[in-house]
C-alpha cells in the first residue's frame, strides 16, 4: 500500500470530507429508557443549554439539573446542581446516577453524594471525555431520565476511505526497546582498504594507463617502468579493486621513489564518531550503531569496531564503525548522525511513535474500534526512535493508528469535535 505524504493537496481533503463522517454530534436517547419525564439532548449543531455553573442543563417541567465535569485542581469528576422552580435543592433530596457509554460500549457507572450545595461524583472521568451520557434522577417520588451525546476526538472513516489514505494500524502490547546514545561523527575513507602504490625499483616511466577516477580491478596494469639499472622494463599492478585518487606518474618522468597512485576501495568506509565523556563508559568495541546522514536518509547499521585510546582537543573520543557502502550513498567527508545501543529492556505497553499525535495538551493515538477512531490521552516513559513506553491512557491489545494518523487528527479537527462539558 502506497503511504500518502504529509502534505495532501486540498484536492485530497476535499475527497476525505465526501467520504468520511465527521465526529459524531448530536443526541443520542439511551436504550430501555421510560418514556415519561424523558429529555433528550439538544438537536445536532444546536449549542445545548448551560446553566450557572458552566454545565449542561437539563430540564423536566418545574425540575431542572446541571451537569458539569470539574476539573479545577482534582481529577475530573461529575457535579451536579438541582433546582426546582429556579431554586435550589438541597443535595440530599435527589438520588442520582449517571451512566456513560464509552466506544466500544463499555459502561462507567458514576454515583453521587452531597456535598455543600451540589451532589459529587464518586468516579473519576478519565479521558478522553467522549461518551453518551445517560442519567436518572429521583426527586420527589418522581423520576427523570436524560440522555445525550458527549463526543470529543472521535470520528469515522469507512475500510475504503482508510485504504485509499493509507491508513495502518498495529495492537498496543509488549516491545523490546533499545536505550541509545546519540552521537555525531563524519565518513572518512577506509583507511584499510587504501593503498599507495610505487616503483619497486627506480626507473623512467614508460606508459601510464590509468587517471585520477578510473576504477581499476586488483590485477590490472597501471603503468609500464624502465629499471635505471638493468634498462628491463616491468609492470606496475593494482594491488586492489578501487577508484584512482592519486596520480603522481607520466611518461618520461622518474619515478624518484614517491607514491606513483592512490586506490581506494570505496565499497566500505569508516564513520568516525565522537564520544562525549559523560558517554565514554557505556559503549565498548561490538557496541550495535545505527548510522544516517545528517541531511537525512536511510539509515545503515555496523557495529563499534575500535576507540582511540586519546582525547581529542574537545575532549571527545572517536569510535570507528566500518559501513558497507557498496551503493555510495555514504560520501567521505560528509557527516552522519548514529545511535548507539546501550541498553536493551522489555516495555510491557508500548506504541509506535509513527502513530503519535498532538490532541489538546496530550500526546495522543486513535484507537480504532470498527470504523470509529477515537483518541486517546498518553503517559509516556522512555522513549527511542521507533517505540514510545506507554505508562497510562491505553490498553494492551488496543488497535490503533500507526501510519498517517495525521489524516485522523485533520479529520476531527474539520469537524469540530471539542472539549465541552
């Protein structure tokens, strides 16, 4: 499945908003509920009633009810204030539950008790506050019965839509995580796979076959000497399969005893990293590096294969990993950032940081449950570059977004779907 880019043209947005449903709003009466002294919320896109304290009100005749979710210095928790004819009642009148069906129908029961004027949850309302809310209410010898919805960070999507977009999911479970330290560094040429080549014996040179670029093959002929001394001519051979960085030979001249060629073999390379103090003592020769140029790109894998025994004047110590660089994507001189494993450990809950979203002051993934996608709030641990350590706000086995959860988030934001109580 071909993933979409994080920059849809507003073509693309416009084809998701004809095919996928906004964050569900609206009313919703609860199932099994009597029909007298019934209420239900108000009509979709019609802002509902707020009563004094900033809750929902809710009305039955002469006897009214506000419901609001305090959040102001305690966990969330349902308050509620009745009135009967605009005044109020006291709280230990009036019996009170509230039920709130969650995605996936799971029910939270929510009871209340006095306390000074208005009657108190006895349940924390843990996030994401997106539910249909049902309550029943006693007053008088009379019962009253609401029900609305209270949707927040949700919508659907139909299996095509999510197809088309590229949508992927993964279950929230157990990952294995490895704890790194990053480093910098930069390529430098193998200096185990260059060789400086000379005239075995002093001479005139006669023919040279080879410029700075050409590859040569270990065995071919670079250049033809005469032996001042016997006037026998002989051959000068490359001693590996490389690239020719260095010509220092033409016909005629002497060979004078200096280096005649330069060949590098450019199919590994070294990368040359810098070890702060404060790192020194984690890492060891075998230590696992992942290594990807600093403009960016795919990333190669090695292993510390030596450190220098001395500091550098910044006090650094430099690492060498040996890289594979039969492609030559890695370039000497250039430079590379790396990760290098220090620590291995078993997250027991954790999730893919592809899949993770900004939603309020949260970090954020959707969980999908049919073709609903919803939010979910995160407590993070430790992190690294593929796995985040989820410490609270999801579920083992929970489906959810991996891959273009941007998609999800810019749905719900279109539509609207926000934090009110």
């Amino acid at each position: 499945m071909k993933l979409l880019t994080k920059h849809l043209p507003m073509t693309v947005f416009s084809f998701l908003a004809a095919v996928c449903l906004s964050a569900c709003t609206g009313s919703s009466q609860e199932p099994g509920m009597p029909q007298q002294h019934t209420h239900d919320g108000p009509a979709e896109q019609q802002e509902p009633a707020k009563g004094p304290n900033g809750g929902r009100l809710l009305s039955d005749g002469d006897f009214a009810l506000e419901l609001a979710i305090f959040e102001a210095g305690v966990p969330p928790e349902f308050r509620a204030w009745a009135t009967e004819h605009g005044q109020l009642i006291a709280p230990e009148r009036v019996d009170l539950e509230v039920r709130l069906t969650r995605l996936g129908n799971r029910i939270d029961r929510i009871g209340f008790a006095p306390e000074m004027d208005y009657l108190r949850g006895d349940t924390v309302v843990y996030e994401p506050h997106s539910f249909v809310v049902g309550i029943e209410a006693a007053f008088n010898g009379q019962r009253y019965f609401w029900g609305y919805d209270n949707f927040e960070g949700r919508t659907t999507i139909s299996s095509h839509a999510a197809e088309a977009f590229g949508i992927q999911t993964g279950i929230a479970g157990p990952a294995l995580m490895d704890e790194t330290v990053a480093v910098y560094g930069r390529i430098e040429v193998n200096h185990e796979a260059m060789r400086e080549v000379s005239a075995r014996f002093p001479g005139s040179v006669q023919a040279v076959r080879f410029s700075i670029g050409d590859t040569v093959r270990q065995g071919q002929t670079l250049a033809t000497i005469e032996s001042n001394e016997s006037l026998n001519s002989y051959t000068i051979k490359a001693p590996i399969s490389g690239v020719i960085t260095e010509r220092n030979a033409n016909p005629g001249e002497q060979t004078a005893g200096r280096n005649l060629f330069t060949i590098i073999d450019r199919s590994t390379v070294w990368a040359s990293l810098s070890l702060f103090p404060r790192d020194r003592s984690k890492i060891a020769v075998g230590t696992p590096v992942s290594i990807a140029p600093a403009i960016g790109g795919q990333a190669a894998t090695g292993v510390i294969s030596r450190i220098d025994i001395l500091a550098d004047s910044d006090q650094t110590v430099k690492a060498i990993v040996v890289l594979n660089n039969d492609q030559g994507r890695f370039l000497p001189g250039t430079y590379v950032t790396a990760q290098v494993k220090v620590a291995e450990y078993q997250a027991p809950l954790a999730v893919q940081r592809s899949g993770l979203q900004s939603f309020r002051d949260f970090t954020v993934v959707y969980a999908k449950i049919g073709e609903q996608y919803e939010v979910r709030m995160l407590e993070l641990g430790r992190q690294n570059q593929q796995w985040a350590e989820v410490l609270a706000g999801l579920e083992s086995g929970t489906e959810y977004v991996t891959e273009n959860s941007y998609i999800i988030k810019a749905d719900i934001e279109k539509s609207g779907a926000s934090h009110d109580h």
